[in-house]
C-alpha cells in the first residue's frame, strides 16, 4: 500500500468535505455514519475513526478520575 495520497476538497450542499481515498478509508476500517476524530499539529492533519465504546463522557466521571487539563 502506498503511503502518499492525493484527494479532492469539494463542496456538497451546505457541507464542505475531503474525499477519502479507498485505500486510506480501508486502512481505518471507516464505513459510513463513522465518527472521525481530527487534530492538526501545525499543517499536519492527523486523524483516526472513533469506536463507540472509546467515547467518555468526562462529566459523568468523579472530579479526581482525570487531570484537570483533560477535563478542559
């Protein structure tokens, strides 16, 4: 598998979106109504599918469970 990819950046409705290349929607085992999770590290965009059971509500944790940072 390649590791360099070239994709579109186009307008759909009301929404705007990047097309996934087939190889790289594989690679994350992405099928549609996924939630993708993004972050970008100056011009690097780093991002990864979100499974359901990885989804923490930080609010219903106790006040010590997490730092203070992470609560935000």
């Amino acid at each position: 598998m390649k590791s360099t990819w070239a994709t579109r950046y186009v307008k759909v409705g009301n929404s705007q979106c990047i097309i996934v290349p087939k190889e790289v929607r594989e690679k994350l085992g992405a099928v549609p109504g996924d939630l993708i999770i993004m972050r970008m590290f100056g011009r690097l965009l780093i991002c990864r599918k979100l499974d359901p059971n990885q989804i923490v509500d930080v609010n219903e944790l106790p006040a010590d469970a997490l730092p203070s940072a992470v609560r935000g």
